[in-house]
C-alpha cells in the first residue's frame, strides 16, 4: 500500500488532520462528510482532554 501525506490530501481533510494533532487528546463530533469531504461547521464540536502526566501538547507531526 503507497504511503500518503498530508500534502497529497484535499484542503477540507488536511485541515481535519491537522485540528486532530492539534487536539492530540480529545475527540471532535458533529462533523458533516459532502461528497467524501469533512466539512468543519459552527456545529462541530472540539472537545480536548488533559493527560495529567503526559504529553499533552500538539503533536510533533503537526510541524
């Protein structure tokens, strides 16, 4: 299987992947797909978690 990276993606899911290493711990909800594309809406719901004694800073693939 080829290896694909962030550059190969469309704009609407580099930017999805990109919130999620953002994020590192949490979940995110309320996502609309249009024609196989996440759509980030007013009504998306960004929920993050702390880790107490873990990393829980943006991960180091965000860079």
């Amino acid at each position: 299987m080829a290896q694909v990276n962030k550059a190969h993606l469309t704009p609407p899911k580099r930017r999805l992947i990109e919130l999620m290493q953002d994020i590192n711990f949490g979940r995110i909800t309320n996502i609309p797909v249009r024609d196989g594309e996440p759509e980030l809406t007013p009504d998306t719901v960004i929920e993050r978690e702390i880790k107490l004694g873990g990393q829980s800073g943006p991960r180091p693939e965000r860079d």
